[in-house]
C-alpha cells in the first residue's frame, strides 16, 4: 500500500531534492487529504503533541494514501508499542522524538524493523497487511522498507552526535529547533546563534556521513535558509497555525476592502 509512495520520496531524496510537509495535529482526515492533493510530499501525523487517538489516527493514514502523500507518524516515544501500533495501522514511516544515545537510535529501529533488521513485534492480521490477505512473504519484506527517523533535539544528543549518525538503519535525522533553544537555554528563539550554530553542526556532520537531514520551519527566511543549508526533509509549519495564518491573512483582506466599500442598508 505504501511502497509505491516510499519509492517516490527516496527517489527524490537520493537525486538531491528537498521534500516538504506539515506537520498535521488534526483528528480530521479531511485535512491531511487536503494536504495530499495540494502536493505536499508527506505529513507527520503528530501523536506525540497532538490529541488524536490510534484509532483516529488509521483514518488519517488511509486519507494520506488516498491523495499520494506519505504518511509519516510521529510516535510519542521509543516504545514498543507506540511504533508498532503505528507501523500495524499503516505508517509509511515512523518519526521518534528525543533520540539522544546511538543505543536508543538502535532500539528505534529494532522496533520498526522485522528480522534480520530488527524484532518488531508480528502480526499479519492487521491494516498494513491488508488483515491478512498480503502475502506473508510480500508483506514482511515490503514492511521492513519503512522509513526511520530520528529526532536530534537536545544537547545531549549533539554530544553523541558522531555515535548516533553511525546507526544503521536511520534514514533521515531531523533536527527539532524548538527543543534544540529550550536545551541551549533561550526557549523559543530557533534563529538565535546559538541554535543555527548547534543546527549548523549537526547538518555539516550528516551530510559528511551522506546522511538525510530534515528539521522543522515556520517561516519562509528559515525554510530558505535550512533548504540552502543542505537540509532536504523540510516540515513547514502545524496543520492549525496554517489555518489560523490563512483566515488572519483572509480577515485582513476583506476588512481592507470594506473600509473602500459603502454599504447600503
């Protein structure tokens, strides 16, 4: 179900191309179908921050592969149970946040990989086998194509940084400015020197190692600025703050234009 989606973006990716997505807090799947069809590349659907259920959540994934755009889940945290649930209901690829050791690197792909990769728990009777009427072989094989992406957010994390990029089996390693300030102490500030500096190392490292790097934007000078940096996974923004900029941007509008307009009652 996925495979077709996973081809498309690695093929972008290994020809040097960014890929670009929100990030989606929505329980709704209108929105991420809407995402889909507007062309972007992938969502990550939030499970760490966001409200939605797993059971929600298959709904959310079904919309993604509907409209062609890969849906990336990201998982509250290195747990066996949050990464194969979300694998089992159909994620594309699974993002785990606050990676700050090689040895929990390792466990994040154990979980998301079936032998010899890893010892991801198995079931065949569940969504990502189409509940059983894959075939075992087929569907075993095309599950250990799931991307893995590990968040590097912290200072601990760039302590171990050589270590952790020295993981097989990530696939992209994703840079979380927003915890990157609060642990370098100015919280909040993702253009401050000390967090492009930190963010600078870790993309400077990757790309050393050939490694896929992706971090989170919400402006179009930082989208710019981390896209001509060499980073290729680029998430703009949160599915919300996206529909709050566009009905602000849409109240402006239309107030401009009734102070022009005389209306007569």
């Amino acid at each position: 179900m996925n495979e077709a989606l996973i081809r498309k973006f690695n093929e972008r990716l290994k020809a040097g191309k960014a890929v670009f997505g929100p990030f989606m807090k929505t329980c709704d799947p209108g929105f991420v179908e809407a995402a889909g069809y507007a062309g972007m590349d992938f969502a990550i659907l939030d499970m760490e921050h966001g409200p939605i259920s797993i059971q929600n959540m298959q709904n959310n994934i079904r919309a993604a592969q509907v409209s062609g755009i890969l849906p990336v889940v990201r998982v509250p945290a290195i747990a066996e149970e949050a990464i194969g649930k979300a694998l089992d209901i159909g994620a594309a690829a699974v993002e785990i946040p606050q990676i700050t050791t090689a040895e929990q690197a390792r466990e994040a792909v154990k979980l998301a990989k079936f032998s010899p990769m890893g010892e991801r728990g198995v079931c065949r009777f569940v969504r990502a086998a189409h509940y059983s009427a894959l075939d075992k072989e087929k569907y075993f094989e095309g599950a250990n194509e799931t991307i893995v992406i590990a968040q590097i957010e912290g200072q601990k994390a760039i302590d171990n940084l050589d270590d952790i990029l020295a993981v097989e089996g990530i696939d992209i390693f994703f840079i979380g400015p927003y915890d990157l300030s609060q642990s370098l102490g100015v919280p909040g500030q993702v253009t401050h020197p000390l967090v492009v500096e930190a963010m600078n190392q870790i993309v400077k490292a990757a790309k050393r190692r050939g490694a896929v790097v992706g971090t989170f934007t919400d402006s179009k000078e930082t989208m710019e600025m981390w896209t001509k940096a060499g980073v290729q996974y680029i998430s703009y923004s949160v599915d919300m703050g996206i529909f709050y900029e566009a009905c602000k941007t849409l109240k402006e509008q239309f107030c401009g234009w009734c102070s022009t307009v005389s209306v007569t009652i």
